[in-house]
C-alpha cells in the first residue's frame, strides 16, 4: 500500500497518557487579600458552587482553577503559565489593586506579550496574550506550571513522567537551564527547569491532573512505596518525583492524580467577563467563552484523498445529494 499523503498533523492532537491538568492548591493566609488578588486583580472567577466558605475558595481559570484554603502561604517553587484576554485591561486591573495589596510582595512588571506578576505571598504568575500555536486555542487558561529543579535532574523527571506515567516529554536545552517539558493535556505541560541558585524546601502545596490509564501508574508507585494518600475509589496522591533506576528523590511535588471517571472530570467552569462594569454594562456580556475559534488548516498541497474506498463514498454522498436526502 501506497503511504497516503497527509492532511492534517494528527500527531499535534496526540495526548500521552495524562490528559488534563486542572488544578493548583495552594494555601492563602488572607481571604480577602487573594479576593484582591485572584478576582479583582487577574480578573478571574470565583467559583459560585463549590467551597463558597471562608475556609477554601476556588478561583476559576478557563478549563482550570485554583484551589486556595486558608492557612500559612504556600509557594510553588517556580512559576505559573496563564493565558488571559485583554493586556492593557489587565495591567489596568492591576494597576487597580495597588492599594489594596500594599505592603505585602505583590508586584507587577510588563513582558513583551504581557506581564509577570506576584502574588501577595510570593507566588509568580507568568500572563500571557493569547496564542494559538503556544497554548492552544484559547484566551483563557493554564498552559503551563514551571518548577526550578536542581542540575542534573531534568532528564531523570522526564523519565519518571514516561515511564510510570506513559506520559509525552520532550526537552529544551536551549532554554536558560535544561528543561524537561511533561505533556499533561491538550497544550498544557509540566516544565522542569534546571538552575543552580538555591531551592526553597518543600511546602505542601500541590498539582492535580487527570490520567486515562489510572491504575497502572498506581500499580508502579505502590510498588516503590510513593503512594501517600488512597483519597478515595478515584483518586491517589504521590509527592516524590524519583530517578526510576534507584527509586532516588528528585523533586518533591505533591500530585493529585484523578482518574477520568471522577465526578469533577470536565465539569464545566463558570468563567466571568471581567471588563463588565456598571459604567460600561453590555447586556448578555456576562459569561467570558475561554474557548477560541480554531484555525484548523489542512496542511498546504495536499491533494483530496484517492483510494478506491474513498472514491465509493465519495459516489454514495454524490448519488445521496442527487436524491435530495
Ligand atoms: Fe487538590
């Protein structure tokens, strides 16, 4: 058989074997300070229905969220990727909780396609423009999650993701610092970065993402013995990344690991407008679609597909059309 000419990249819509990284946890000592932050200042959204409490909220970002309880501050050793609409109307926002926020380490500085910017406890927020080809289809989202992790070690992470996760990795030493990119969803990645200055010590906070082989890589991590929360019939916890010759620590990061089956998989998340306001009301303008419209462009020269198969269906569509039906 003749190799068929190609259409489109079907291998850009291969996903590895986790296939959605949904959400953040990390401990806020001050509710209204990350109201300040998270709602007024990113723009983002409460989420209406679920932890609407003093004790934990849960702050929506297109398909993702954070989870934010209360307690001591918890810091990801790193940084984290959103995408977001609107450059200017951010930095406006921004700009806007200056004063609330005073005193404490948030800041802001602009990027050329948006802006890094820090939370009132010290975590940074790397925001982007939209862009189709890095992130996805998307104006609102999480596509990426940055650890620093100590030299030597980046490879070791990305064979730990393949083989007990059947995860996608890939690396990039032409980044500042070897990185070992991990594949968790549909344009979202884990990336490592190596860096020689100090790492902080390991607080709690943790990741969650979905897999769709759920019991092998628990199979794998029982049998090492990282397995560190049977949470319930569809979820597990690890916190130890290691070297899988040797079973040796590489990088601590507690993981929620949930199976598609759980009840919260793609449930659907309210996202707000945050550019309505009373001065500038447009009715019907409430919900923010996190979505964008994909380009999707068959690749260039190729011409219609020409096998006998295809040709007779081709003939029964035509014979369809001529009938009316
Ligand atoms: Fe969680």
């Amino acid at each position: 058989m003749a190799a068929e000419p190609q259409h489109y990249d079907r291998e850009a819509e291969d996903l590895g074997n986790i296939v959605m990284l949904e959400h953040v946890n990390l401990q806020v000592p001050d509710q209204s300070l990350a109201s300040a932050f998270y709602i007024s200042g990113l723009g983002l959204t409460r989420d209406p229905y679920m932890n609407t409490g003093l004790a934990n909220m849960w702050v929506n970002v297109g398909k993702s969220q954070f989870h934010l309880p209360a307690g001591e501050p918890w810091v990801l050793r790193g940084a984290i990727g959103l995408v977001t609409p609107d450059r200017d109307a951010l930095l406006k926002r921004l700009d806007d909780v200056r004063k609330p926020l005073a005193g404490t380490r948030f800041a802001v500085a602009e990027t050329h396609d948006g802006a890094a910017v820090t939370c009132p406890w010290g975590n940074r927020f790397n925001l982007h423009e939209p862009d189709e080809a890095r992130f996805g289809a998307i104006s609102l989202g999480m596509p990426y999650l940055e650890f620093a992790v100590p030299v030597d070690t980046a490879d070791g992470i990305a064979r730990f993701y393949r083989a007990m996760f059947g995860a996608q990795t890939w690396m990039n030493d032409a980044d500042a610092g070897k990185t070992a990119y991990v594949g968790v969803g549909h344009k979202q990645a884990l990336r490592f970065r190596e860096s020689d200055g100090p790492l902080a010590a390991y607080d709690g906070h943790h990741i969650q993402v979905y897999v769709q082989n759920f019991s092998g890589p628990y199979r794998e991590l029982l049998r090492r013995e990282l397995v560190t929360e049977e949470s319930n019939a569809y979820q597990y916890r690890f916190e130890h990344i290691v070297e899988v010759d040797t079973n040796e620590t590489l990088f601590e990061l507690e993981h929620e690991i949930r199976s598609m089956t759980h009840p919260l998989y793609a449930r659907p998340l309210v996202n707000r407008n945050p550019m309505q306001s009373q001065q500038s009301y447009r009715m019907g303008d409430d919900d923010w679609v996190w979505e964008t419209r994909r380009l999707n462009p068959r690749l260039p020269g190729v011409p219609p597909i020409d096998t006998p198969r295809a040709q007779a269906l081709k003939a029964r569509r035509a014979a369809r059309a001529a009938r009316g039906m």
